[in-house]
C-alpha cells in the first residue's frame, strides 16, 4: 500500500471506525490555453486526492459520510477529521446496509492513444485539430482551452475489496466571435474518452458556423406546434431521462414506478433500445461493473444504482453509469427530416428535462427553420413538451452522434412541440 493510503487506514482505526471506503484518485494533466491561436499559458497538474466515506451503523440504521483527505495532512488531523465525519454520519440514519462484496483484482490497464501518448502530445493534437476549422473569414476561434488527463483509481474497503484501474479523458471549451453585422460570442464545452481530433475538428466548424448564423438570426418564428429536431448533447439529456427513472434510488423512493419487462415508451414509432455502457470497470464503491440492456424495444430490463438502493430493492447492485448508447438503426437521414418543415434548435440558454415529469424546454438562442425549401437562421423563442407523450411518435435519424457521456443517434425528430414566438 502506499504511504498515505497507510496512514489514513491507521487513522480509521485509531478512531474507531470499523465500516469505510477509502478511494484514491490519482491525476496527471496537461493543460493548454490559447488567446486566438496564440498559445497563452501552459500547465501541468499532478494531484492525488483521497475520497473517505465512513459508515455508522447503529441499531439497524445506517448513516454515511464522505470527506477529502490530502498526504500532506497529518496524522492527527486525519484521525479528526475521521471523527467529525463519523460524528455527521449519525445526523442521518436510513435503513441500514452493508458494504459491496469484496472484489480483489490487479490493477486494470488500459489501451490506447489517451494512455500511451504524452499527455503534452495529446492535449496539442487536440488544439492544433480545432483550429484546423478556423478557416473562414467572417467567424474566428476567440480562444481555446484543452485539458488532458491521465491517472488511476484505486478503491479499498473494509469488507475486503482492493481494485484500481486506471482512467483517461480530454475535455476544455471554446468561444467562438464574430465581429459583423453584430459582435457575437458563443461558448462551448467538449469532453471525449477518445482522441478524438476529426470530432473535435467538426465542432469546431459547426460552431464557426453557428455563431455566423447567430449574428444574422431573426425573430420572425409564430408562437405554435412545430416539429422539432433534437440534437447532440441535447439528445443525450433526452436519454438520461431514461437512465435517471430506472434507477434504483428513484424506484425505491417512488418516484419512478417503472419495473422490469414494463413497457415504458408506449411502443412508439421508433420504439427505443438504450444501453448502459461502463466506461470504468469498477464503481466508486468497488462493485464491478459492465454494459448492461436498459430498454429493448421501449421495454425496461435493468434497474441499476448503488450498492445502499440495490440492496433496499433486493436486487444485484450494478455501479453508478455515467454512459448510455441509443442502439437505434433510425428511421431517416439527418437531411431527410430537413425536406420537410421542422426547426432545428441548436444553441439553447439552458435546455432541461425534468425526470420526474419528463418536461422538456428551454430557451432557444440559435435554431434553424427549414420549410422544405430553404433554410432560415432564427432566434428569440422557447420551446415546450413532454417527453412522456413524444415518445410514441419520436424518430431516430441514422446519423450518429458521440461523446463522452452518449453514443446514439445524431437527432431525435420530436413532432407538435409547442413553441412561444412572435
């Protein structure tokens, strides 16, 4: 074991904690910051912060807490703040529970560019990609910042489970201006598992693109029923709906009443097939965790959540996924649903689903509305609806879209969404 991972275990035992999960998350980055395409500042990061969750079990209830330990803490602040978070932990008792079943396993290593190249390399190939895209004359990347990271987890528990793996990603953000017929700003944010420098090319140009068009968008759509394309990430919120309601905590507190084999899309034209994907092999808490069927043909299979919900529900605890894909083949090409009237809202000021509700809407400040024909930049409007009633006639186009967090379709064509215009 490692010095601190030695020291913080000696320190629940000196104060006398019998039930805990210790994760240690180590993290090596490279970080680039560029004004235009001027390289501004260049960082490297190495930090390793340890996550504590300490459990107090007292007449059949429950209490947890989770508190961040550093190595340069000593040892006697370790042991306090152990203590303190004990002390938390009887504030809020539940029913009670117990640790996941004890996993040991060597260390899982990974392949591919984000665990082999250096992380200097991969954060500059990712740069020098989006600014491949900054070609036109009348939009410009403003600036950009790229963040590559490297590292491993490393989870120990009192039940007996001691697992790591190790992790990778790149993410930053980017603002996009132009400077006629009106200054415009639009900022975006990206996050891969992959290096995955054409994807970050392309939306780099859509959003050069995008902030053009959003400096000539006009406010001319009525307020009424619409049918409507939804997007990239805005998609992917419209399938963490689905992940969000069949989970376990959501079920047991009753606030989702879905169950195994219940169809839950009400069999709709496209009806959907959502997969859990693991991006890790183990949870925090040290359950092992793999792909998992969510809905087949709109139909639930898995309820999925945590080791404390999986066991008030009696059911196999599954990890917390951060990852679903939409299997859909898709009923038409992103173009195709563009012959017929629709708007494509691309650039919202927030876009939410409740998951409670299945609400969905948001304030559009960039979208398109093709009439079959032609296409028009437009702007100043919001659009309202339920993800609940859409589901029956939603479409999936064959398209794809892919990130971080969702694998699926590139658009979902959702019809009669009630728009407030003009």
């Amino acid at each position: 074991m490692k010095d601190c991972m030695k020291r913080i275990l000696h320190a629940l035992e000196t104060a006398g904690v019998r039930d805990w999960s210790v994760a240690e998350l180590k993290n090596e980055g490279a970080e680039l910051y560029f004004v235009k395409k001027q390289l501004d500042t260049r960082r490297a990061k190495d930090t390793t912060i340890y996550r504590v969750t300490v459990f107090r079990n007292e007449d059949g209830k429950t209490g947890e807490n989770t508190i961040k330990m550093l190595a340069s803490y000593s040892d006697g602040k370790m042991v306090s703040d152990i203590r303190d978070a004990y002390t938390a932990a009887g504030f809020a008792m539940n029913p009670g529970y117990g640790l996941p079943k004890p996993v040991k396993a060597p260390l899982v290593k990974k392949e591919g560019p984000l665990f082999e190249l250096p992380l200097a390399e991969i954060a500059g190939r990712m740069a020098k990609a989006a600014f491949r895209a900054d070609t036109r004359a009348d939009s410009f990347l403003n600036s950009l910042e790229v963040f590559a990271n490297r590292g491993t987890v490393r989870v120990v528990t009192s039940a007996g489970t001691d697992v790591s793996w190790e992790t990778a990603s790149v993410n930053g953000e980017f603002v996009v201006q132009v400077k006629e017929p009106e200054d415009v700003e639009m900022f975006f944010l990206f996050e891969y598992d992959t290096l995955a420098e054409n994807a970050l090319e392309a939306k780099a140009a859509e959003a050069l693109a995008f902030v053009n068009d959003r400096a000539v968008a006009k406010k001319i759509v009525p307020s009424g029923k619409y049918d409507v394309l939804i997007s990239g990430e805005n998609a992917a919120e419209f399938m963490d709906f689905y992940g969000a309601r069949s989970s376990a905590m959501m079920v047991y507190s009753h606030y989702s009443q879905w169950e195994i084999g219940q169809d839950v899309t009400g069999a709709g034209i496209d009806p959907l097939d959502l997969t859990l994907r693991a991006t890790e092999p183990y949870s925090l808490e040290g359950v092992p965790m793999k792909d998992r069927p969510l809905l087949e043909k709109g139909v639930l299979r898995t309820i999925h959540g945590d080791q404390r919900f999986a066991e008030y529900l009696g059911i196999e605890p599954t990890g917390t996924y951060e990852k679903s894909s939409c299997d859909n083949a898709g009923t038409a090409s992103f173009e195709d649903f563009r012959k017929k009237p629709v708007i494509w809202p691309v650039m919202f000021s927030s876009f939410d689903v409740d998951i409670l509700s299945g609400d969905f809407g948001g304030e559009v400040r960039l979208g398109y509305w093709f009439d079959g024909e032609k296409t028009v930049p437009v702007t100043g409007f919001s659009i309202s609806g339920s993800l609940i009633d859409a589901q029956k006639t939603m479409e999936t186009t064959t398209d794809r879209y892919t990130s971080k967090k969702y694998d699926g379709p590139f658009a979902f064509l959702v019809k009669d969404v009630q728009i407030a215009g003009e």
